[in-house]
C-alpha cells in the first residue's frame, strides 16, 4: 500500500486555471483541487499561496509549482506569464516565508514533461520531448533523464517561425509554429467551420454557443470529414515542426499532449506521416515514437509534485 505519510503537494498554475494536489511518491494523486486563475497580478501572488496553506498537513514535505510562462527556475521566479501583467513574482520566496516548506518552481511545460518521462507515455526513456498543444504551444525535454532548461527558458517551441509571412504571433512576430498548431489554432478553426457550415456538426455540438476546439476534436472523433480535413491541416504543420526539433536533439520519443491529443491516431497518424515526410534521412534513422500524453490535465500538478520530490534527494 502507498505510503500516505509521505506526500508533496503539486501546483499547476496554467494560463486559465490553476490545480492542487497531494502526490505521493509513485506520482500518485492522493486529493486534487481545481479552480479559476487568478485574473491579476497582485492575486497571482496571494491566492494560490493562501490555498496551498488551507491544503497543508504534517505528511507535506515540500512544494513543486509549475507555471504558465518563462519561468527562471534556479531562484523560483515567474519572469513573465498570463495576467502578471510585466510584473515577476518571486513565488519560491513567497511560499517558503509564508509556508515554512522547501518549494520549487518551474515552467508547467517542463512539469508536465517531467511527469510523462517518470510515471507516464515515456516512461523508461532517457531522452525525451514533450509537445503540449494548449492556448499555445510548450515544449520540454528530458535529456539523460534530467530536465532540461538551457540558460533558463528552453523549451518555448510555439515561437519558433515556420513562415516568414504567416499571421501575427500574440508574441508580435510571425508564421510562429503555434499559429498554424496549437489549441488558439483549434479554436478558430471550429469557428470558422461553423460559421460557413452552420448546419454542420461542430455548430451542432456548440449548441447555440461559441464554437470551440473541442466541438472540433469532437466532430472529427464522430467521423464528420470537414472536421477531419481541419485537424489534418493542424497534423500537418505540428509534424513539420517535431521534424525540425527530432533534427536538432534526436530525442527517443516525442509525447504530445493537450486536448487534440484525446483524439489519438485519428490526429497523430496524420501527425507522424507530416514528421516522416520532413524530417531529412527518415528512412534512414531508427523510428521516433510520436506518442500522446498518458497523463491528461493532471500532468502538470503530477510534474510539480514529483519535482519537489526529487528536489529533496
């Protein structure tokens, strides 16, 4: 039986909700709790601390935050991310003054790609990369078994430019790889359809509400072929762009996650046929296993629990 005396208490602090739980040491959540972000800066730094105090108990032995944003992980600082509107937020600091516990802080990216390589779809790898389609997209990689960070904010994939003169990034640049994959992507795409076909499925699964990309994923899953062709045209750009980066690190297997990935090979084996076309010598090198994501939405509070785990060793 698990050992519940022995547990760390995980934070997800994503670009519109943030997650708690206690995970124990098999990266196992033991109790979980989700909620809205905060919608500023100043919430940003007092309400989560203040949650994570009314979920502490003597079995809590350290503190693990992943956050949306460039993250500089060595000191726990937020450098920038949604609604902190330019302002950092020392949240290691915080949490350490106010809870009394060892806390570490990183990009929710990197968490979620941490819990993936130990408990998750890649789990028994030493190289791996994690691409997560959510509002964006966020990269990770686990190089000989260890995270890796660069200088500090390694990982930022979305931004790198596939097209010169494609749409205006959030960022202000653009042909950013996330404008053409990425659940904004998605997203637009399902209010697109629906507007020009508004007697078709994902109008149908909106139900008189703004389209999203899940009414898209969930049109194309019930086999509705203009929501297909959709999702190839993603498939096709997200493959382009794991060639690019299984060219420039060769990791052993690529996990995808978000909510596209719950559509599984409807949408990775048009994905993997896009990676196999554009990545130079294919045929050559041994396959690269484009995966989706074990862990779900519960990856990233799994990540930062067992980051603040292995924090302690």
């Amino acid at each position: 039986m698990t050992d519940r005396v022995d547990l760390t208490l995980g934070i997800d602090l994503g670009g519109t909700k943030m997650a708690f739980a206690h995970v124990d040491a098999r990266g196992e959540i033991v109790s979980h709790l989700t909620m809205p972000r905060p919608a500023t800066a100043a919430e940003m730094e007092a309400v989560p601390v203040e949650v994570a105090r009314s979920l502490l108990n003597p079995s809590i032995r350290a503190i693990g935050i992943g956050a949306a944003g460039l993250v500089e992980a060595a000191e726990g600082v937020l450098i920038w991310g949604p609604n902190v509107e330019g302002r950092e937020i020392r949240f290691r600091q915080i949490f350490e003054a106010e809870l009394g516990l060892p806390t570490v802080v990183d990009n929710d990216t990197n968490v979620s790609g941490l819990a993936e390589a130990r408990v998750g779809a890649a789990r028994g790898y030493r190289h791996v990369c994690m691409i997560t389609l959510g509002t964006g997209i966020g990269g990770a990689w686990v190089i000989d078994g260890h995270p890796y960070r660069g200088r500090g904010f390694a990982g930022e994939v979305g931004h790198i430019t596939v097209d010169v003169g494609g749409p205006r990034c959030t960022c202000g640049q653009r042909g950013c790889w996330e404008t053409f994959a990425s659940g904004r992507r998605i997203d637009q795409m399902a209010r697109d359809l629906a507007a020009t076909r508004p007697g078709g499925l994902v109008a149908k699964l909106a139900r008189g509400g703004p389209p999203e990309g899940q009414h898209l994923t969930g049109a194309a899953m019930e086999g509705d072929p203009d929501a297909i062709e959709a999702l190839e045209e993603v498939a096709l750009w997200l493959g382009i762009g794991i060639a690019g980066l299984v060219a420039a690190m060769d990791p052993e297997i690529v996990v995808v996650g978000g909510g596209v990935s719950q559509v599984g090979d409807l949408f990775l084996d048009a994905t993997r046929e896009s990676f196999r076309k554009s990545l130079e010598g294919s045929d050559h090198r041994d396959p690269t296993p484009i995966v989706c994501a074990a862990l779900k939405e519960d990856a990233g509070v799994i990540g930062a629990g067992l980051h603040a785990r292995e924090s302690l060793l």
